[in-house]
C-alpha cells in the first residue's frame, strides 16, 4: 500500500476549503506532490512522512534538479519552478502537522532557490518618441496608438488597467487618474499636463468619430467597432509600432511600464513612491529597478571623477 496517498483526501480538503487556494494552485499542489510520492516509493520505500528527514526532502530537490544523459524529456528545474515545487510540500507537510500526523516540518530547514536577477528591458526617450513619431496621428486609431503609448509610459500602468480606465476615472483639474489594480485595489496616479491635454484631445475629437455601443460610453480605449481595446490588441499595436520606428527590442506593453519606473527611480525618486504609483504590493518588486543605476553611475564616474576624465585629472 502507498503509505503517502493515503493522506491525499484530507489533504484536498485542507487545501480547497481551510486554505482557499484557486483551482490553478490546487491542480499544481497534487501535481507536484505526486512527483514526490513517487521520487519516495522508487528511492526510500521504507520511509513513511512520520519517518521523512530535511535529508529526503533535499535528496529529492536534488533529483528534481539532475539532468540524466540522453533523455530529451528530464531538465534542470527553473528556480520559480522548484520553489512551487517546495511550497507544495511545505503545504502537505505543514497540513500532517496540523492533524498531529507528524511532529516536525521536514521542509522547515530547506531554502527557497535563488531567482535569477534578471533586470527587465526598457526603452530609452529617443526609443519612446521614436515610436510615437510611428504614429499617424491625423487618424483615429493613430492618435489612439500614440496615446497608449503616451500613457502607458506617463503613468506606468498595467495595460490590464489601461483598457479598463473609464472617462469618469480621470480628473482632469486635480491632475490625477483612479486605477483599479490587482485584488480590485483602487490608487491615486499622477498624470502630466501633456498626457492629460490629449486625453482630453481624444475623448472630445476623435471618439466621436466612431460608433460607440452604449456598454462601452464610459471606456476611453476603443477599437474601430467601438469595443473595449483587449490585451492582445494593445500587445499587436506596440509590436508593430516598435517595428516601424525600427526598435529590434522586445517591446511589449510591459515595456513601457518598466520605462516608467526606471526613468523615475534613475531621477531619483522615492521608491516608496514609485511603489505606490505602481501598485506593487511589495517594495522587492520595485527594487529591481534600483539595478539599472549601475551603468549611470559608472558613465557619470568616468565622466566627472578626476582619476578617469582627463579634463579633471588631479594635479599630483
């Protein structure tokens, strides 16, 4: 008999009912425990989850993580992979506990994998009003282009919370946007004059130009039927925008955002702010952006620091 599946009911129910987890989580928990279960039953058949040491948990890590020679299908394991992986067993075994199956976490000694730092691409100015300049702005959905563009990178929103934005969600005099994020969490965005001036441009001028359903009166972004602009849409619109201005970046909606943010920390503003103004739960989802001061310091060392710039250089 598997002495570990014998502990999968209960553990379903903890997970759906006492835990809440989505359905997407819930799938991948059962997925990666069976992975465990069997790694368990071919390698310490002897080894109950009473009996399971940090040991066995890091041997299993290790075997997640050993290419074997000559099969297409086995790979080393991402580390965002390997850390689900670990939360799901750090759900099982903390469920063991609660139902006094076990005394002790297994999982509690084991370390999460370290994600690469990887810092995301972005768009220099030029790169930004090359783009722009890609528009044709004596038309419609050029002018709409060129705003998507304008206010993405004026305010660093989501492209979710961009085609959501309605008319009533701008205010023009205080100079501000309301912006439904994540979680339904509402937040007050700045917004510059110029952004907000072709807003304004756009809802009076060119809206009016194309048939509007009355479910969509209050959206600002539209398509040529008068539907809200969809994810996919604005992703096409950027591409073929960064293609024209002849930018060999992967340019993507997201781009603009992490624009946004790198001009604001690179200018030195609060990150705390820029947090904010982003909607990051966390500030470690902001900090990465502090990375991309590196290379601005180095230019400005090598430019002014009297050892590296000849027209500084230190009389000795």
């Amino acid at each position: 008999m598997d002495v570990w599946k014998q502990y999968i009911k209960g553990f379903k129910a903890y997970i759906l009912m006492e835990r809440t987890y989505s359905q997407n989580t819930f799938v991948s928990y059962l997925f990666d425990l069976q992975k465990f279960f069997d790694f368990m039953n071919t390698n310490h058949r002897d080894i109950t989850p009473q009996s399971t040491t940090t040991a066995h948990i890091r041997d299993f890590v290790n075997h997640i993580n050993t290419k074997v020679d000559g099969d297409a299908d086995s790979r080393i394991l991402k580390a965002s992979s390997q850390n689900r992986l670990l939360s799901s067993l750090r759900a099982f075994f903390k469920y063991l506990l609660i139902e006094n199956e076990i005394e002790d976490d297994p999982t509690a000694l084991v370390g999460q994998a370290k994600l690469p730092s990887k810092l995301p691409e972005v768009l220099t100015n030029d790169e930004i009003m090359l783009m722009i300049n890609a528009c044709d702005k004596s038309t419609y959905h050029g002018f709409r282009n060129y705003l998507l563009i304008e206010v993405l990178y004026a305010t660093g929103l989501r492209i979710s919370e961009l085609i959501n934005l309605k008319i009533s969600d701008v205010f023009f005099r205080e100079e501000f946007i309301r912006v439904v994020g994540k979680g339904n969490k509402e937040r007050i965005v700045p917004i510059g004059k110029i952004a907000l001036r072709q807003l304004k441009i756009f809802i009076r001028n060119w809206r009016t130009t194309i048939n509007i359903p009355p479910k969509n009166e209050q959206y600002i972004f539209l398509n040529r039927r008068g539907n809200k602009m969809t994810r996919q849409y604005a992703f096409m619109v950027l591409k073929d925008l960064a293609l024209r201005a002849g930018i060999t970046k992967n340019v993507h909606p997201h781009t603009l955002r992490h624009s946004f943010a790198t001009e604001m920390v690179m200018r030195g503003a609060n990150i705390m702010t820029v947090k904010d103004m982003m909607g990051h739960t966390s500030v470690s989802s902001t900090e990465i952006y502090t990375n991309f001061d590196t290379s601005t310091l180095r230019e400005t060392l090598m430019l002014f620091h009297p050892l590296y710039n000849n027209k500084h250089k230190m009389k000795i």
